[in-house]
C-alpha cells in the first residue's frame, strides 16, 4: 500500500510541473541550449522538492495494489520525473560534450551518449516505476541480442566501422579518395552502412563501411587537390645532359595544365649508351586534370625535343646493334621546317600542298628577347607568327591566360580579317618565329576566292568558341559575313 503522505495535492502539483516543464521544453529554440538546460533544471529541481516532501524515492520501488487510487498518480509522477532528468543530463551533453572544429564528429558522440541515456532512463523507469525484474529481463535479452548479432553481424560491422569512419575523419563528402586495391574517385555520400564513390568513369561504387574500413586508403584532397605526377622521358645521348635538363624544364614551363606553384621538377634518372632518362615531376589542380596535363606536356616535350634537335631514345626493351645508336657526330634530327608549321595550323588546311609549299617560301625569321612585349592587347597584328622556339604569355588585363609553345601559331585574325588581339603577348623565353605577311598571301586569295569564304568560316566560328568560354569579348565576336567582307577588302586593296 502507498503511504498516506502520497495522498492530496503534491502529487497534482508534480505531474502539472512536469507536463508544464515538456511543454516548455518543446517551446525553447534549440538554438538557446544554454537557456534551455537552466528551464530544465529549474523544472527537475521543483519535481524533486515535490518528491522529497512527499516522502516519495524515485529511486525505489514502492510496491503498491493495483486497485489503489492513487496508483496512478504515484506512475505518471516518478515517470515524469526520470524523463526531466534524462532531458537535464541532455541539455549539459549538449552543451559540453563538444569537439573543437570537428562539429560533424561531436554530434555523433552526443547522439550515442544521449542513446545510452535514454536506454538507461527506460530501464531505470522499468525496475523503480513498475517493478520490473530487470536482471531476469537483461538475461533474456541478451540472448536475443546475441541471436540478432549474429544474424545482423555483416550489418552490425558497416554501422560501426561508420562510427569509425566519421570519427576518425580519414576523408569528407567531395573528397577524392585512392583505395589500395586500385578503386580511386570521389567522395559524394556517406551513410551508415555504405560509402558512395564516384569514379573518373562517372559510375558510382558503392563500398561498405566495414569493407573500407580495412583496406588502405589514400585522401589526395589533403592537405589540399593539388596532384604530384611523374613521367619518365628517355631522351637520345646526342647532346650534355645539362641541355636535355634546359630543353625539359623549357617545355614544362610551357604547359598550360600545371600548377605554376611549387614549380615543376626536372630530374636526370640515368645514362647509359643507349638513353639519358629525365624524370619530369608536376602537380595538377584536381586529379580531374591528370589525363589531359600528361597529354600537353607529352606534346610539348616532343615539340620542344624536335625545336632543339634532340632524339627520343629507343626503347629498354628493343634490341639494336651499339654501333648503330646515335651519337652527337652523327645524330641528324628532322628540322623544323615552315612548311611543317603551316601544315599544322586548322586555317591552312583547305591549301593544298603546292599552295602550302609556295606560302613557306615566302617565310621570314623573326627573332625576340627575353621580355620584349610581341604585341599589345587590342592591337593589330598585320602578319601571322608560328613559333618556331621558346615560350610567348598570352595575357588580359594582366592575368596570364595561357603560353604558347613551338608549333603554336598567333596574329591570323589580324592577317586575315583585321581584327584585334584580345591578349598582350610577351616573350619569356628567347623567341625565334617565323612570319608571313599580307603580301604574301594575298596572291593566295586572288588564285581562289573561294578560300576566302572557308577561312571566314573557320575565324567565326573559332571566335565563337572563345565568345562562350568567356575568352573574348562581344566587341570581338563577329559574323562570317563580316569578316569575310574585312577579308576581301583587305585584301581587295
């Protein structure tokens, strides 16, 4: 039976205290915790003054007769008072279990210290509410738990290799991530059970936590994206390595899809008699760039290697006779020839070859310094250029835009059609080109008219290209027509 200082008011005040605190609880924002753990534990301490006067111990069972009136009362009362003080013990959870920069990571541990209090707070109401054995209940559960551990042990093993995972912060959505068994891409979702990784082929891989866990992993995002690559060249023993070194340095300078900063490296690997082996170190923005910065700087060693006369090596694996290797006396590598530039150029490519040929013949050298400005943003360039050595900038309004290596080609919208540089052009290097005037190909366009027209064609839609990449201005954009017209009287006159 209750005892009878249970009976009368206090109990009435008690579950109206504590229906009030929930209700009070739920209006505060989350975003006042502070004031929100003083309500509460202003609510918790009434409850309990309540209980002490009453003579009433939360902590205990009281047994009492179902058939007792106030039974009722004495349950939602104790109840009430178990769940303000799980929320009490909440609110300094939150507001003190905190990780310092890592808020992902402390609200995981919060939510798994506030699971705990809650299971505790269920328990506790179990055995001092309603008189539940709960050593009898603890035992049985435990069996089912270990039936359920090992029915769900795969999944058991993804959720916490997840916790681990989040804790231990080895990688964040958006970063790419390498794994040891070669599976490399994107980091766009994370979960409990799984991590999702898009790869460089745009399929998503789907990894479990408890799979990841164990292979070895590799966050190139950190300390930031930048992406060192290597690649080994083998360059003919026909000149000192010292110039080999020059020439590969001169072709990464060039490159327009590496990063600037640290400044590549070139490294001399090896020599024997067959090949001097260079080693060419650069980093890319994003592991996205890889693909294309090791085709341009493929490309460019083999145009500056052509520009300065050196050979590529056989391979390691080719057999060959020493006596027939080149050497510095008999190593005779194709010249750079205007012809070979012409050819290469997209506006040249209606020509045909005797067309090609008398247009090289009218070629003349033109020779920069160092630093000597080539021409000037919004000026004209009344004759074409093809770089036949070093390295031009192309810059806008004092930004560098990109470089220009041998093999490259710049002034034929002011050749052909009259229009304006949208760059400045600088000389970084020593720069030979060669140069090939209005009056040079002028006969061109007076044999075919129709060239005229093709070339219009190729300008406009090449400024177009540049209009949508944001690389030229509106005032640059222009229709065939007009320029076919600028063409013809240009040429006209």
């Amino acid at each position: 039976m209750i005892d009878d200082a249970l009976f009368g008011k206090p109990l009435i005040s008690l579950i109206t205290i504590g229906l009030a605190g929930i209700v009070v609880w739920h209006l505060l924002s989350r975003q006042r915790p502070t004031t929100r753990l003083v309500v509460q534990i202003l609510f918790f301490a009434a409850m309990t003054l309540i209980l002490v006067v009453s003579g009433i111990e939360p902590h205990r069972f009281q047994g009492y007769a179902s058939e007792d009136p106030q039974a009722l009362l004495v349950i939602v009362a104790k109840s009430l008072w178990w769940i303000h003080l799980a929320w009490a013990v909440i609110g300094f959870i939150r507001l003190y279990l905190v990780l310092e920069g890592s808020p992902r990571e402390a609200r995981l541990l919060q939510d798994l210290v506030i699971g705990v209090v809650y299971i505790g707070t269920a328990l506790s109401v179990m055995a001092f509410v309603f008189g539940v054995p709960i050593g009898t209940l603890v035992a049985t559960s435990g069996v089912v738990a270990i039936i359920l551990g090992l029915a769900l042990q795969n999944t058991l093993a993804d959720v916490f290799s997840g916790i681990a995972l989040t804790l231990g912060r080895p990688y964040i959505i958006g970063d790419w991530i390498l794994l040891s068994d070669g599976t490399e891409g994107r980091v766009v979702e994370s979960n409990w059970r799984a991590t999702h990784i898009l790869t460089s082929a745009n399929n998503v891989v789907v990894l479990p936590n408890s799979f990841l866990a164990k292979l070895g992993l590799t966050n190139v995002s950190r300390p930031d994206e930048s992406h060192l690559l290597v690649l080994t060249i083998r360059i003919a023993p026909t000149r000192m390595p010292t110039s080999v070194r020059h020439v590969m340095a001169t072709a990464l300078a060039s490159c327009n899809s590496i990063v600037r900063e640290p400044p590549p490296v070139v490294a001399l690997k090896g020599l024997d008699a067959t090949a001097l082996e260079v080693e060419l170190q650069f980093r890319v923005t994003s592991p996205s760039q890889r693909v294309t910065a090791r085709s341009e700087v493929l490309d460019l060693v083999y145009r500056h290697c052509k520009s300065a006369g050196l050979l590529l090596a056989i391979p390691p694996s080719a057999t060959v006779l020493t006596a027939d290797l080149p050497t510095e006396e008999t190593a005779k590598p194709p010249s750079v020839t205007p012809l070979a530039l012409i050819e290469a150029i997209p506006v040249f490519t209606t020509l045909t070859s005797d067309e090609k040929r008398r247009l090289a013949e009218t070629t003349t050298v033109r020779e920069f310094r160092k630093g000597d400005v080539i021409v000037r943003e919004d000026e004209m360039l009344p004759s074409l250029m093809m770089v036949r050595a070093g390295i031009i900038a192309a810059r806008n309004a004092g930004e560098e835009h990109g470089r220009l290596a041998p093999g490259d080609f710049f002034g034929e919208t002011g050749l052909l059609a009259g229009m304006q540089e949208v760059c400045t052009l600088e000389a970084l290097t020593p720069v030979t080109a060669y140069e090939i005037d209005q009056e040079a190909f002028a006969p061109l366009l007076s044999e075919r008219p129709a060239l005229a027209e093709e070339i219009a064609d190729h300008l406009a839609s090449r400024a177009e290209r540049f209009r949508n990449g944001a690389s030229l201005p509106p005032e640059h954009a222009r229709s065939a027509h007009a320029i076919l017209k600028t063409i013809r009287t240009i040429f006209k006159a």
